[in-house]
C-alpha cells in the first residue's frame, strides 16, 4: 500500500495537483479513488479573484452586475480560466480583421450578448458534484432566466481500472433540447471547491467561453431586431432603437465611441439626451447608416414621417429595404432652426408587406435624428400592428374625438386639434397622450385581418392609483374596465395586456377614458398564438 499526499494549498496551477484530488490506495488489486471536500476561506467572488488566472470571467462578471451575486448569494460556478477567454476573442477578432471590423474585447462586446452567455457557467443554489451522479445527471437552471444546464458527474479510469480515478463533471449548454447530440459540453479538471457561499468548479483549458456560441452572438453577419419583436409598419422607431449586430452589421458609423454615451454606450453610434426629452442620434456624418429590422404589415403607400434637428438646410437620407433603394424615400432637411429645435418632414414611400430589414443611409449629414413613423395612406391602420392613438380620425371633436378642453396642452403634432399630445419624452420616440379627464375619448378606423383571439398591449404611466380606461370595438366594450398601475411617473410606462376576441373586417375602435390622469402612448396588438 503506498500513500500519496496531496498538496494543501489553494493555487490551482496547470497541473491537476494544487486542488482536485487527494489519496488514492490499492489492496489486493482494487483501487479506489476518493474525491475530498477542498475549501476556501472567502466567498466566491474572493476565490476567483485570488487565483489571478479567472480575471477575464470576473470582469465579465462585473459587466453584468453579477458581482455582488457571487459574494453574497448561494450558487454554483463552473469557472473559466482566462486562456478560454483568450481563445474566444481571439478567433473573433481574427475573423473581425478579414472583414474590416474593428476589435472586440471582454469590456467592448454587445452586453446583452455577454450576459446571456456569463450566466450559463452560474448555477442556481449549491450543488454538489455528487448529486449529478444520476444515469441521466441533472438539469441545472442558470443564475438568471432559467436557462437550462446540464451536469453529469463521471469517474476517470486509473491503474487499469474502469472509474476507479478522480470524478470530472461533464458540464453542458442543453441549448432549451432534450437531445444530446445538439448540446455543447465541457468537462471540469478540478470539483467541488467550497467557499462560504457556495461550490466552485473548475472547467478545463481547452474549453472555449461561451461554448460554441461566442462568435456567432458577438460578431453575427446578420442584423437582429433591437426588441422582443421587429417594429410593426404603420409604427413609430427611436432612432437609438437600431438593430442588436454591431458596427459594419446593424449600423456603420465612423466614430469608434458612442459620444453620447446615454444609451446603448458599447455601441458607436453616437447616442445623446434629445433637448425635448426622449433620445437622439447625433454627430451624424456621411456615409453613415443604421438598419432596423420590420415588419410591414400590409403592401401599399405609407406617409414616412421623419423628425430631425438642424441649423442647416442641405441635410439629405433616403431609406433602403433589404438593401434596395425604397423610391420616393429621399429627403431634403430644410433648417428647424438649430441642432436643439426639432420638426417633421415627410414624403409617401410603397413598402411590401412582410418581414425586412429597413436601412436609413446619410447621403449628406449634418442634422441629428429623434424618430420615424410611418402611416396607410387612404387606408385603416391594420391589426395586427401598432396603433399610435395620436393618428385618431380626422372630423374633429365630437367626431374622431371628444376632449374637454378645446386646445392642444402638449402643442405637437395635431395642433390645430383639441387632443393634447406631447413627444415622449423616453426611449422609443414618437408622441403621446396626456393630461387626460374621464369621459374623453378617440377613434380609430382600423382593418382586423384575421377573426381570433388578440392580445392588446397598452404603453401608459401615471403617478396615481386607480386611473381607468376601456376599448371597443364597433361600439362593444371588449376590454372591460382596464386599471392602469401606478408606476411613479407619466413618462415611465408599461404595457397592460388585455385578451380579447376579434372579428375579422373594417371596424371603428374607441379609446374611453374613464379616470384621467394617465399618459398613453400607443396600442400594440399581436394575435393570442
């Protein structure tokens, strides 16, 4: 019997030796490996730091705020040594230099990217490796939106004997399959480290960050839409609201900072607070673009409205539809009286129905961009789509609205109308409706495509309890009594979802207000499935 000591130090060097595995023993030809607990005096957050070989994953970490997480909270984390990291931006930026992009690194790449990934090697609670021993493992849900690892806990063979070595966790990227040959799997060269607020694992050198999803997420050749969905035309688009994709993918801009630096700060479009409230995109220059991804919901001819801010009267765009030119697109800026002063101009431009990727090219720039909308020209606004309630019926009060007072408090847009209507003053742009009193009301003349089962999005916020609005639809109260949360402020709004059931054809849509006191800005309605 021979004994061999293990090394009691906490330095994890390349070698197996400083923290994975302690005796072994044979006798009478059986051998048999003993995993021991190894421990660590700190949190885990303290261990990672202390090794100097995680300070790639820890500055990740730090990116997406899951610092404090890992000093306080209870979870597991499989750990990647800075040479995963190293090779992951390595082979993406190699790639990024055949095609004339600039460099990428950990403090520079898309964060909603590198959060969907950080959060795949943090686990939920403290698990040990000795409850993944199952046939089958076990599903191991991600620190943040549930996302489904997977761990299995396996025995190496030694001195010639089947699983009689140390114990490795194949640790797996399940990609939301049950099936196994679709997943990407690591294994670990070091187990079931404890620290005072959970395990640490640590994954091999030859592991890649980001299993193999690093590159397509952080230099994609596609652009992707900015939101959950592509922007429904008839809409209204923020200009900062541009495809997810990165520079030379969702835009082109020649600066290589956001000189804004008030929304989206990794990208380089530059981005800055607009005068009137709300965003816009500034320091333009020519040649520059951005692309948005959309989806038009009816062929035909649209009013493209294009809100700007420029001291100068040469400023020319036109747009682009999967990369072909949209005729009629170009426009000329006259002055609106300074960079900070802004207005509308518009032109009629025929889009084709369906999904596409809606290009705005700087052919001469010097103005600064807030938003775009778009509008049927001589038709119903379509549902499904987006319903800005700024657009009710033309008539006047008492015909496409009722109001009681008879000017326009926010003085934008419609101003000859009663209605109040301000600009929004957050991300997004566009318009919306304040200073609101129960038993006003507006009209719509829309298009249900589809008889079914809708879900009706409403954007509004109010600092107050209990405001109250109802819709209906050729005069029947489809949605009930609606109550609009408090949300502390009239410019920060969220979406109140009502299910209702449709019948397909022409129709008129009133918006009621039962209880003033609320902002709304726009209705959303997408089919139930």
């Amino acid at each position: 019997m021979r004994n061999i000591k293990m090394l009691t130090g906490l330095f994890i060097t390349c070698s197996l030796t400083g923290l994975l595995y302690t005796g072994c023993k044979k006798d009478k030809g059986f051998y048999a490996y003993e995993n021991q607990l190894k421990t660590f005096d700190g949190n885990i957050y303290e261990f990672l730091e202390s090794q100097h070989q995680y300070d790639s994953f820890l500055l990740a970490v730090n990116r997406v705020a899951l610092d404090d997480s890992l000093r306080t909270g209870a979870y597991t984390v499989f750990a990647p040594a800075d040479v995963s990291f190293n090779q992951a931006i390595e082979s993406m930026n190699t790639l990024r230099n055949m095609q004339d992009r600039p460099q990428m690194h950990i403090g520079t790449v898309p964060l909603e990217q590198l959060d969907s990934l950080v959060c795949r090697y943090i686990v939920r609670g403290v698990v040990r490796a000795d409850s993944m021993l199952f046939q089958d493992g076990l599903t191991l849900p991600a620190v943040r939106y549930a996302y489904p690892m997977h761990g299995k806990l396996t025995y190496t063979d030694a001195e010639g004997h089947v699983k009689g070595g140390p114990g490795v966790i194949r640790f797996s990227d399940t990609k939301g399959v049950i099936y196994t040959n679709r997943w990407s799997t690591a294994t670990t060269m070091a187990i079931d480290i404890s620290t005072t607020n959970g395990i640490v694992n640590i994954l091999e050198k030859d592991h890649m960050f980001g299993f193999d999803e690093f590159i397509r997420r952080m230099n994609p050749t596609n652009s992707s839409p900015w939101g959950e969905y592509p922007f429904f035309i008839p809409g209204v688009i923020g200009f900062e609201q541009f495809d997810r994709g990165g520079a030379r993918v969702a835009y082109h801009d020649f600066s290589l900072d956001n000189k804004g630096g008030q929304f989206r700060p990794a990208e380089y479009v530059d981005i800055t607070n607009s005068e009137e409230g709300g965003m816009k995109v500034g320091w333009t220059e020519t040649d520059e673009w951005m692309k948005y991804t959309v989806q038009v919901t009816e062929t035909g001819a649209y009013t493209f409205i294009l809100r700007y801010g420029s001291p100068n009267n040469d400023g020319r765009i036109h747009l682009e539809l999967d990369d072909k030119l949209v005729i009629g697109s170009h426009i000329m800026m006259t002055s609106s009286g300074g960079y900070n002063q802004f207005k509308d101009i518009s032109t009629t431009v025929n889009l084709t129905e369906g999904r596409h990727v809606l290009k705005i090219y700087y052919d001469f720039a010097n103005f600064d961009l807030r938003f775009m909308k778009f509008l049927p020209v001589g038709r119903p606004l379509p549902i499904p789509g987006l319903i800005t309630l700024e657009d009710f019926m033309p008539g006047g009060e008492g015909v496409g609205y009722h109001d009681n007072n008879s000017g326009n408090n926010g003085n934008h847009y419609r101003r000859d109308e009663g209605v109040d209507i301000d600009v929004t003053k957050n991300d997004g742009g566009g318009y919306h409706i304040g200073w609101t009193e129960g038993g006003e009301w507006m009209k719509y003349s829309v298009d249900v495509k589809t008889t079914g089962f809708y879900n009706i999005y409403t954007l509004a916020g109010t600092p107050n309890n209990n405001r109250r609005f109802r819709i209906e639809f050729n005069g029947e109260n489809v949605t009930g009594t609606v109550v609009v949360p408090n949300t502390g402020d009239y410019n920060r709004r969220v979406n109140i979802v009502n299910t209702v059931h449709l019948e397909k054809g022409p129709q008129e849509m009133l918006f009621y207000i039962e209880d003033g006191g609320f902002d709304v800005k726009h209705i959303t309605i997408r089919p139930l499935n």
